[in-house]
C-alpha cells in the first residue's frame, strides 16, 4: 500500500466553496452571512455519512446560517467523513417506519421532537414527492400457520383463540415486542384494513396506531435528499476512513481511495479537525476505540430484508402490517415446525412506489470492516425464510432486491447521545429507530456542538454518555 500525505486542498472532495453560489441556489435575497466574531473558527468534522451524521450536517448547517457565522474555507466548516458512500449502511436499507410514540422512556422526547421534524421537513423538501413521505397507518396480528397453509387466511385474534379447544399457548391479540421493535396496545376500534386482496391473512387486524402517530420514508431518498440540502448550505464532503486524530494539531488522519492516481490504490491524507462528532453507526465503538481510546458499550443487530414489486402497478396502500406467525398446539401434534423455516415476525412496509419492503429477519454474519464488504456477505437461507413466510400469507411480488445491513446498539439498547469529551461528540446505538430518531437527534447535535445545552429541543438526559457509564474525558 503507498500512503503520502497531503493537504486540504489536495483532497478529491467534493466542496462547495463559493458563498456565492450558495447564495444564488438559496436563492436568498440579503446578504451572504460573514463570520461572525462571537463564534471563533472550527473545523466540525462528522465521521459516517448515515442519516445520523447527514442529519447532524443539516441542522448544524442551518443553525450557523441562522446565527450569521460563515461556513467556508475562511470560517466554520463542516465536513462528513464516510467511509464509503452515503446511506450506504443501514440507513440506505431499513423500512423507514417512522413513529412518534413507540419508544422507550429515555428517548420518548426525542421521539416527539424527530417525528415533528420529519413533519416540518416534508413540507419544506417537499418529501411527499422526492422521498416517499407519507403518514401511515399500522396494523398487527397474530396468524396461526395452519390457518395459513390451508388457506384459510383466518386472523388468529384473541376471540378466535378463545373459543379454540386445545390451545393453551399464550396469545394475545396484538403482536408481542418482535426483538427488535415495541409495538402499543391496539387502539380501541379495530377497522378493516384496506389491503389487496392477495394478502388473505390479513384482513382484519387491530389497529395499532394511526396517521397522527405512523409514517413512512425512503430511508435511502431520504438521506440523500437531505445530503443534497447539506451541500447546498456548505457542507463538504470527503470519502475516507476515519483513522487517527491528534489532539494538539486537530488532524485526522484518513485513508481514501486514490482517486487522481486512477490506481485504486490507498492514500493517506489529513483533514483539519478541531471538532469531532462519532456517528459511525455500528461501527462507532471501533472508533472511538480507535481515535480517543474511550470505550462504548456496544453492539449491533444483524437484518436481512427483501424488496417486491407486485404483478399489479400502482401506489402501495399507506399501511404498515406488523405480523407474528405462530404455529399453534393443535397444528404442532400432526405436522412439522414450520414456523422454524420461517421468518416469524415479517414487517411489511408497503411504499409509495407500489413496491413492498419486508424485514423482520435479524440474524446474519458478524459485523464487517465496512459497508462496502455486506453485499457479499448476506445470507441465502435467511432470504429464503422471508421469502417462505410472505409466500405463506399470500403476498405477491418478484423479489427485486435483497438486503442485509446492522443496526447499532448500545447495551441499554437505547442510543447514545452527547459529549464524549472536549470538542467531542457521540450519536449511535439508535438501534431499529435510527430513520425516525434521525432528524431530533442531527438537531439535538447541533445544539449541544454550538453550546446551547441549556436549550436543548428535547430531553436526552437518559441518552447522555454518563448514563451509559462512559466516562466524560474533559
Ligand atoms: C433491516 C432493518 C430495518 C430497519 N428499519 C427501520 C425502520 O423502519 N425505521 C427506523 O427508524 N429504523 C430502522 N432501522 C434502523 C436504522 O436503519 C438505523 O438505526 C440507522 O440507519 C442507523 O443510522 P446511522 O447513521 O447511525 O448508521 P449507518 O447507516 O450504519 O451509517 C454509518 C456510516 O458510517 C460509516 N463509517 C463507519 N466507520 C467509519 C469510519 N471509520 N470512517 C468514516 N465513516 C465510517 C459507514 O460507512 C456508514 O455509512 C432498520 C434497520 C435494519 C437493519
């Protein structure tokens, strides 16, 4: 491997220098902001190019534009470090479920903030259009497999269960907390669902949230349309790997592809840094391992999913089915345990584009280098047993694409949030919430890094890295 060092200005990023022309793409009217003396020179740098560290990107952007300070080669600049592209990890292939209220106590605020964010965001990017926006309505239940198999299509509800002899498995009528996500009670009037026809089983599951509280994005569209916007207020873009960060000089160290050689091979370059934030997903303990020595309790959380596209075109319904697949006593005594070969607790999000997303899978390989190895990793068996249990509830559709990527989790399986230390910040372990948490948690961010932490728009006193037992390094 060659390494060289280089410069700033060598770098092959992508930068939008001109104030100028941010003006002329903001079409803004007054003048262009010029440094504001209250606000001394940083350099943000935000290591992952997920929809955490774009959102991060956005709203640090923005408070900056709002408070006058000049983002560019002379003052502040902000940059996102990706290892490889944007969205490229989870935040590229989750399900974009979004919820204002299904989290824990901790990030329950968090929760209400991001989903009137998300709201407000819609309205100005117009995200109805360019990124799948749209409120939704969400449904579970729990199928009795044989039910399934004899296509009978019942919906195994806790009346149903009741009146069945011989069944002393306990059920309840809305679906259990699937492991990775905690669904509300049914609300009081369960209504019919308006689903296509070649969904039998489920025609008539409890309601478990409605418009006011579900919605659903692109997650993919999403964080790139918000890149877009990033780069629009002056953020800069470099492609490299975090590697070292030397305190004194506030240099990064990074590797990147070699892009002006053409050679594909690694060069080593540095980036001004006087600021760091981690929001590396999965991959942020390794880093903050790696460039600071401070240990974050974490893990992760594997996740195949499969994409359709229905033989009939047209606009998915605006609904999310959280089914669980059980297979009863009564089926148990004659025949084999299906439900083992299947993904037992399928989510399906129907989208806008007519196509239909199916997770619920968590399993999968360990945690790779990067996001550039998963592709090659995912595993066969586990699209198969997604795949067997939609063929079970009848929907239809070619599988158009297949997908595997890892949430992050932090062992209280609640994100982390805040300062790790001086001029150092954390937001991760946002687990299966990460796409409806992302907006609260980019504006949250840029509160606390523009030190305003008396002021925060949402409570995180639960998220903070003490409450993790991390130890703050002032
Ligand atoms: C199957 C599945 C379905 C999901 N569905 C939903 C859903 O419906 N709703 C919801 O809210 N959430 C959902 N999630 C969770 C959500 O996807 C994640 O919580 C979220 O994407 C995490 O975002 P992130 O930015 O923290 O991490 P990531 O998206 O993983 O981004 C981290 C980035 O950091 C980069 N990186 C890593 N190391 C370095 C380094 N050293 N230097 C530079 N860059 C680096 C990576 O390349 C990557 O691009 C789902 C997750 C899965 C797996």
């Amino acid at each position: 491997m060659t390494t060289k060092d280089d410069s700033d200005e060598m770098l092959g990023y992508s930068i939008l220098k001109s104030r100028k022309l941010i003006k002329a793409i903001l079409s803004m009217s007054d003048d262009i902001p010029t440094s504001n003396s209250s606000e001394t020179k940083r350099n943000i740098v935000i290591i992952g190019g997920g929809i955490i560290g774009v959102c991060a990107a956005y709203y640090l952007a923005k408070a900056l534009w709002e408070k006058n300070v000049d983002i560019s080669e002379s003052g502040t600049t902000i940059t996102i470090l990706e290892a490889n592209d944007i969205a490229s990890g989870a935040s590229g292939k989750a399900g974009g479920f979004l919820a204002k209220d299904w989290h824990s106590r901790e990030s329950a605020s968090l929760g209400r903030l991001s989903f009137e964010l998300h709201t407000s965001l819609a309205q100005s990017l117009g995200g109805k259009d360019v990124y799948g926006y749209r409120r939704v309505s969400s449904f579970g239940g729990v199928v009795d497999v044989e039910d399934l198999s004899s296509g009978v299509g019942k919906q195994s509800n806790l009346e149903d269960q009741k009146q069945d002899e011989g069944i002393n498995t306990h059920i309840v009528n809305v679906p259990r907390a699937t492991p990775t996500r905690t669904h509300p009670s049914a609300l009081d009037t369960p209504i019919e669902l308006d689903l296509p026809t070649w969904i039998r089983a489920a025609d008539s599951f409890p309601l478990v949230a409605d418009e006011e509280t579900t919605a659903q994005v692109h997650p993919y569209l999403f964080t790139q349309v918000l890149f877009k916007e990033c780069l629009k207020l002056g953020v800069r873009y470099a492609q490299g790997h975090a590697l070292k960060w030397n305190r004194d000089g506030g240099l990064l160290g990074i590797i990147s592809p070699d892009v002006s050689a053409n050679s594909g091979m690694e060069t080593k370059k540095t980036l001004s840094a006087t600021t760091l934030i981690i929001a590396a997903g999965p991959w942020s303990g390794r880093v903050a391992n790696e460039l600071l020595e401070i240990d974050i309790p974490m893990t992760y959380l594997p996740g195949h999913s499969i994409i359709l596209q229905p033989p009939t075109p047209g606009q998915g319904p605006a609904h999310s089915v959280f089914v669980e697949i059980r297979q009863l006593a009564r089926s148990l005594n004659n025949k084999e345990a299906v439900h083992e070969n299947i993904t037992q607790t399928p989510e399906i999000f129907f989208r806008p584009d007519g196509t239909i997303y199916v997770a619920g899978e968590n399993t999968g390989p360990p945690l790779p280098d990067g996001t550039k190895e998963v592709n090659d990793i995912i595993d066969p068996e586990s699209i198969a047993k997604l795949q067997r249990s939609i063929q079970l509830l009848g929907v239809q559709g070619e599988q158009i694409q297949k997908q595997l990527c890892y949430r992050p989790l932090t062992r209280r399986r609640i994100p982390i949030i805040g300062k790790l230390g001086k001029e150092v910040y954390i937001a991760t372990g946002h687990g299966p919430w990460g796409i409806s948490l992302g907006p609260g948690t980019g504006k949250i961010l840029s509160e606390l890094v523009l030190d305003e932490p008396n002021s925060l728009s949402a409570d995180i006193f639960g998220l903070e890295p003490r409450a993790h037992g991390v130890a703050v390094k002032e």
